[in-house]
C-alpha cells in the first residue's frame, strides 16, 4: 500500500525548514565555542530526522545529502570546524532545495556536493576549487516571508468585492446578448472565467482549521465534568482540515451543543461507569473528514447511549409514532420538537435542544444522523457541503416579481398551451411524455396576478423519475450563477424560499426551494398526489416544445 | 476503542503515522482507533500515567537525546508492558538494538516507514 504523502507535504516545508535553521544556528554557535558539545548533538540530530522526513516524503536527494553529512559528523566529532565551510554548503543546499519543493519544482541533483563531501571524507582535504555551491548563493541570503496574518474584515471586503464582480458580470452578460458581437463575446467570456478563479482564491483566504473551534471544547468539557464530578477525556481527530470561517461560525454552536449534551447525559458518572466494567474516564472523541465536496463531523462518547425503546414509547403515547415506526423513524423522533417537550425530556436524558441544532445544520445545506449502541456508545454524524456560496439558478418571471430556480433540480423546461393543462381529480396536470405531472402554479401560490400568454406558457419541471412537479410560471428569463445570500428569518419560516440572490441591477431575488416544493407537494395542495392512479391520456392533444 | 500512544517530536511524523493507520480499511474494520500524540518522553509519561495504551509507537532519537526513546521505555518498563511497544528509528546502530533486546522490545520498524510493516506490526500488538 503506497502511503498518500503529498497531502503531508505542508507540515514538512515547515518542519523541515525549523530543522535547518536549527542546523545553522548551532554550528554558528559551535565555531564560537567548539568545546560545547550540546550544539554537535543538536546539528546530529537535526541532520537525522530531517534524513528520515525526507525520505518519507520521497525526497530522495535530500535524503542523501542528510546521510552524507550524518559520516562527515561520524567521522570526525572533534573537529566540526575543519569542514564547517562544507557543512554550511550542505545545509544552504538544503535549504534552496526546500525552496524549490516549496514552490512546486523538483529537487536539484546533488552529485557535485555529495562527491566533494566524499573526497574530504577519503582525504580527509578540502576540495578548496568550487567551493561556494551555485544554487544556493542566488536565492538563500535572504528568507521569503511565507505567512502574514491579515484581519477578517479586510478578506470580507475582498469576499463582497468578488461577489459584486459577479454580479456586475451577469449585467455584462445581458449587455454581451443585446450587442452580440464576437469580439466582445471573447472578452467577456475571458473576463468570466478569470472571475470564476478569483472568486475562488478569494473563498480560499477565509479557510480556518477546524481546530479554532475544536481547541475551545477542551476547556468547555474540562470545567462541565468538574462539574458534574465526571472524569472526560477529549479526543480530537483532523482538526487540521479547513473550513469557511463563515461555517464555522455557524456549526460551532450545534458542536458546542452536542458535546454539551454528551457531557451532560452520555457519559455516566465515576461510579456508573466502574459498576458497569467500564473505565472510569470517559471519552468523547471528536473526528473530522474531509470528503470531496462535503466535511463530516463525528461526535462519539462512550457513555450510556440513547434510550430508544423509551423514546419509541413515549412517541407512540404522544401518538406521534404508530407501534410498528421504523428505526429512521425513531431517530427522527430525537431531532423533532417532541424531545424537548417537558414530558420527554428528563426520560430521553438527551433531546434538549437537538431539534434546534438539525434546524440549524440544514440551514448551511447540511445533514445530521444519530447512531447509538445502549450503554457503549452515542455518534453523532454531521456532514456539511464545503462551500455554499456560488449556485446555477434559472431566472423565471411570475407576476411582477422575479426569482430564480436551482438549476440541479430541474429536470426540463416546456411550453405548453391552455389546453394542456388538465385537472385529475382534484388537481392540475400537465401531459409530458404520456405521463401526467402535477403542476403548481406560482402565481397562485405567491398570490400575485399573473401575466401571461396562455398560447406559450412556460412550465419548469423540477424532480425525476416519478417524483416530478411543474411549475407553472410566466416568463423564462435566462440562467446564470448567483452569489447565494442568507434571508431573514420571517421569510425563512415561509418555507418556499432557501435564501436570495444579488442581480445586476442590485435588486434582491428570492431562491426558491426546489426540495420542498418538491417534497412537500401534498402539503402545500392538501392532496396526496403519488398513491394515486393517474388517468393517463395517451391521445391528449397539445403540442409541447421542450427547449431545454 | 484501542488506545494508540504516539511518541515522536516530528509532527510530520506522527501525522504520517496516524495516516497510515487511519488509511487501511481492512485494518479499520477490526479495530476502532483512538490516538494521543507526545512529541517526547516527559510528555509520554504523563499519557502512559493516567491511560492504559494498547500499543506505543516510539521513536528512538529525539529532541532531548539521541537514546531518548530508550530511556523513557527504563522509565516505564514498571508500569507499562513493553510486549506493546513497536519501536521506529533509522538508526541501526548495533549498541541500540541490543539495548532494546535487554529491555525486552522485540519489535523495531526502521525509517522510512513502509506501511504493510506498520500495519502488521500494530495489528500484531492489538490482536
């Protein structure tokens, strides 16, 4: 199995460029005063784990060198000074390899250093031609500045520039069509995909090590077991992986709750936990994984677990569950209001508040699941998308308003004429394909007047397979990408909405929720659409265009 | 839960440790990992006093002393069973090994570290 090293690459550079600074500074310190022995054994030492770094990350001429200078060091304790001038030569070889690891390139071939490292140790002479290295003379003397800390309201402002950019992008892009000329087309284009990548620098600078928040919970979980008289030891687990500071910021509250409520009921008390055969420390660990396009979260204590059977049965008292719910079901229960209601709470021992923190982990677009094993161990698992703040969406007119509609959902766009629309039962449909599929319309919904032409009317088809609805609008306008902005609560609790865009004018539109429009269908009609048989009218007149 | 102790002072390397482990989903399935990390022997005993470790991955030469992996295993060959600890240097200085022998280490890894052998090697002291 080879071993992924690059992604350790990071924590190399800076390693290794400490061990050198190291090196140089002793033996500086060991031609002072050559009877300290202490400054030989730091440079030995030096030498030696950098020989074993560099061979770990395949950095093989390194590797080398460090081994040649660990036999000039062998060879001749007493007499560092003699061949000092050569051990500098090897370290600032060193070190302008590093910097070129640094930048991306690949090492320089030391044959020329390690042979005059060789013929010193065989003549115990000086090779006294050539003496000064040429790589390293041009781009060591003076060490680049790598980091800076910067203040979080100056990379905002860079954020909110990016983001009007954008923007300021979408109205060129409507100026571009009305021109349409292919020079400026080219431009414009150029301009977009160079905007893309700045926005995507820019996003990078916000990234913090999921650390911050994690470092804060040790002391958090220290006071609350002394508290309760509880021993809890903290584990944490890839607290190196980099978030948006924005969402960090906003899961750091549900951690807090979680670890907090871990504390609180899951891990038992001293005497608990010895009567149980435990240890009498308990453990809460903290885990994060960085996926592809999503970071997940772990929560795990080894303390009582949940106690889903008592849940189930105050659930099903409550009548909120029937007898036969499943285990999905069950867990639902846990993150559902229910568990914060007086009744439960002192029996779940856990649910305060679990409700508030789902709600908050789907507000950033994220998931939460609970697993848990009686009186071994209770996991909470977070997965939350990387970043949120770029989405496709197509622009639709309904009434006077605009908004715009997540293209990931949609599954195609049709025209069709009046008589298309037909009513199954007690609702409205429309004929694609030879299958019929409800329709909302917008207008009726966001109870504004709608205009439209009802030779052409456009309808978006969001979902797939069997699960589709319509969405009845009045004009198509055109698709683009949005800077996705959070919305107030009041328009939160509405339920249609998943956030707002900015557009080129400066006008704020409204994101519709295509999942729950979705998901929520019944809801919203009050019909219960997909137990029911539709009537499939194969002949059903009507020309439809699909244009998308 | 197994309890992993690593003694290093390279971050690097212990992060490269903890990502070899972390990384072998056939060993993952057998054993759920929890680990601690010192990067040298003061702050290793403190670990080794309050947490029964199931295996200890040391490194021989550190920031204090070139044996300093060595002397913390006199240290705690008292209260820890040495039968745990998988020893990991790129030192192969004959003095060395015989002195682990006499304190009873029979498992050595030598740097650069090949992950089948680390895997085996933990694999060997969990089991």
């Amino acid at each position: 199995m080879p071993i992924e090293v690059n992604k350790h690459k990071d924590t190399f550079l800076s390693e290794a460029k400490n061990y050198i600074s190291l090196m140089n500074q002793s033996l500086v310190e060991l031609e002072k005063f050559p009877k300290q022995t202490q400054h030989f054994q730091s440079i030995f030492r030096a030498v030696h784990t950098l020989k074993s770094l560099s061979a770990s990350m395949n950095y093989h001429y390194s590797e080398t060198v460090c081994h040649a200078i660990e036999d000039l060091l062998v060879l001749n304790r007493e007499n560092v000074i003699d061949y000092a001038d050569l051990l500098f030569e090897s370290f600032d070889y060193l070190s302008a390899n590093l910097q070129l690891l640094t930048t991306g390139e690949i090492e320089v071939d030391p044959t020329e250093l390690i042979h005059k490292i060789k013929s010193y140790l065989q003549t115990n002479q000086f090779i006294t031609k050539n003496v000064k290295s040429t790589i390293a003379k041009d781009i060591l003397p003076i060490q680049k500045i790598q980091t800076i800390d910067v203040k979080i309201d100056r990379i905002d402002t860079l954020v909110r520039l990016a983001e009007e950019l954008l923007i300021k992008r979408m109205k060129l892009n409507v100026l571009r069509e009305k021109i349409d000329n292919a020079e400026l087309n080219k431009a414009v284009e150029k301009l977009g995909r160079l905007l893309t990548e700045l926005q995507y620098h820019v996003m990078q600078l916000r990234l913090v090590k999921i650390d911050f928040i994690f470092d804060r919970f040790i002391r958090t979980i220290r006071d609350l077991a002394k508290q309760l008289g509880k021993k809890i030891n903290l584990v944490t687990e890839g607290g190196n992986i980099e978030l948006d500071r924005q969402l960090i910021d906003e899961i750091g509250e549900s951690l807090s709750h979680l670890i907090r409520n871990a504390v609180d009921h899951g891990i038992e008390s001293v005497k608990d936990r010895v009567k149980k055969g435990k240890t009498a420390e308990g453990t809460i660990c903290l885990r994060a994984i960085r996926n592809k396009e999503t970071v997940s979260i772990e929560v795990t204590d080894d303390g009582a677990g949940i106690d889903f059977v008592t849940l189930k049965n105050l659930a099903i008292k409550s009548e909120i569950l029937s007898p036969e719910a499943s285990n999905q079901e069950i867990h639902d229960v846990l993150f559902s209001q229910l568990s914060t209601s007086k009744t439960v709470t002192p029996l779940s021992g856990r649910g305060l508040g679990l409700s508030i923190v789902k709600q908050k982990i789907e507000s950033v677009g994220g998931t939460i699941r609970v697993e848990s094993i009686a009186n071994e161990r209770t996991s909470f698992f977070i997965e939350i998308p990387l970043t949120l703040a770029i989405i496709q969406a197509l622009f639709v007119n309904v009434g006077s308003e605009l908004y715009a509609i997540p293209i990931d959902l949609i599954e195609r766009l049709v025209v069709v004429t009046r008589s298309d629309f037909k009513k199954v039962l007690n609702y409205e449909a429309i004929l694609h394909d030879g299958v019929d599929i409800p329709i909302l319309r917008l207008g009726s919904i966001f109870n504004c007047k709608a205009n439209v032409d009802y030779t052409r009317n456009p309808v978006v088809i969001i979902g797939k397979g069997t699960k589709r609805v319509g969405l009845v609008v009045d004009t198509l306008i055109a698709t683009q990408e949005v800077v996705v902005k959070p919305i107030s609560r009041i328009i939160k609790n509405s339920k249609f909405f998943s956030g707002a865009a900015l557009i080129g004018s400066g006008q704020m539109i409204l994101i519709l929720d295509t999942s729950y429009l979705l998901h929520s269908m019944s809801e919203i009609l009050g019909v219960n659409f997909y137990d029911q048989e539709s009537i499939h009218v194969n002949n059903h007149g009507g020309k439809q265009n699909a244009i998308f | 839960m197994k309890k992993i102790l690593i003694v290093d002072d390279s971050a690097f390397m212990r992060k490269l440790l903890k990502d070899i482990l972390m990384t072998d989903t056939v060993f993952l399935k057998k054993h759920t990992l929890t680990f601690y990390e010192a990067s040298g022997k003061k702050e290793a005993f403190q670990h080794v006093k309050k947490i029964a470790f199931d295996a200890i991955l040391l490194d021989i030469v550190m920031v204090e002393s070139e044996t300093e992996g060595i002397e913390f295993v006199e240290e705690i060959r008292d209260i820890f069973d040495v039968n745990k600890i998988i020893m990991i240097s790129s030192v192969s200085q004959p003095v060395l090994y015989d002195k682990c022998d006499q304190l009873g280490i029979t498992r050595y890894l030598n740097k650069p570290l090949v992950a089948k052998n680390i895997i085996e090697s933990v694999s060997q002291v969990l089991a």
